[in-house]
C-alpha cells in the first residue's frame, strides 16, 4: 500500500541506522515474541510490536510519510545530541502516539497499539490498569498538550507504561503539526536550527 518492507535484525540498532532505513521504506524488524510470562508488555520490541504496531500503521500514507520524514531529517543530521533530540520526538509521537475522538484518547503509536495492557493503561488515564497484574505503571497517565520542544528533552523510561502522553486534538493535526516540525529540522526555518544540526 505505501512501499515499506520489512528486514529482519536481531535485536535494537542505533537510531541513526533505524532512521536511515526509514528513509528508504525499510523497517527494521525484531523476531523475537514477548515472554509468555508478560504478555501484556515488553521493554523490547517484538515481533508482537513490530507485526501489530508498525506493520499496520505503515499501511496508511500519512503515517508512513511522517517515518521517512523522520528518515531523511536524521540523514542530515549531525550531531549525536541532535539525533537523541529527534529521537525523543520520534518517541513520543511514532511509537507513543495519542489523539482525541469523540473527546475519548485514542492509540495511535504501535508502542500502544502492541500492548493491550497499555494501551489500556494508555486509554483510560492509567484506570483502567490497576487490576492488571503485569501493570508496571504508575496509576495515573499525564496528559499533554503536543510540545515538540519539550518532546526533545523529555526523558522516558522503556521497561514501564509511560506516564506522559502528548495528546492530538486529531490524527489531522498530528499529522500536520508532526510533517512541518521535522521538514524544518535543522533548516534555515528552523528557529532552533544551532540545536538542530
């Protein structure tokens, strides 16, 4: 439907690595499946998270255009903290992706969309969770409006649920807001463009 493919590796890469096969319609994919004994979570992705999560979001344009957006913004980036900076934005809006509809949050990235039991924890403000014996998390799930400058440096842990959430008021503008803030990275439109390269 959009022309990615899938390649099989053995485990994490480097963002850069990650990135640039992005860029070329690649994604990288993990074998491995989860532990039987946490089905509702794993710190690394799986093929559970690679098949459910980005597999079937790659299959609508939009969000495929924002992963070889990111693809080609990291190609041209030079910096180690720059590349960090851009990977916490990736963070927090292609794996961990949230909107509203019909004023209830909605999962979009596949590091919820993989885990019924964040997703769950996700969705429901960490509520819904706290009869979930695989629940990592603290009970309550922080709500935020998108800041790409605070997704930047915003620090986050992945061996729990996350506690913060950047929620869209859409997919549209996720999608929007998402594809300008990275075709400027680093460009003279850029007005943090020193911290950018």
């Amino acid at each position: 439907m959009t022309g990615f493919r899938q390649e099989p590796v053995g485990g994490l890469v480097h963002p850069k690595t990650f990135h640039t096969a992005l860029a070329n319609k690649v994604f990288l994919s993990t074998q491995y499946i989860r532990h039987s004994s946490r089905p509702f979570y794993t710190p690394e992705p799986d093929v559970v998270h690679e098949l459910v999560g980005h597999t079937a979001m790659l299959g609508v344009p939009e969000w495929a255009e924002l992963n070889i957006l990111f693809g080609e913004t990291d190609m041209r980036t030079e910096s180690e903290a720059a590349i960090t900076r851009l990977g916490s934005v990736y963070w927090y809006i292609l794996e961990f992706g949230a909107c509203r509809e019909n004023g209830k949050v909605k999962s979009v990235g596949p590091g919820l969309l993989s885990s019924f039991g964040e997703m769950e924890h996700a969705c429901t403000g960490g509520e819904g969770c706290g009869n979930n014996e695989a629940c990592v998390c603290d009970p309550k799930v922080q709500y935020l409006t998108p800041d790409f400058e605070e997704m930047e440096t915003r620090p986050y842990d992945v061996t729990k649920y996350q506690p913060v959430l950047y929620v869209w008021d859409s997919f549209e503008e996720m999608y929007e807001k998402t594809k300008e803030f990275v075709s400027k990275w680093g460009t003279d439109e850029d007005p943090h463009k020193d911290l950018h390269h």
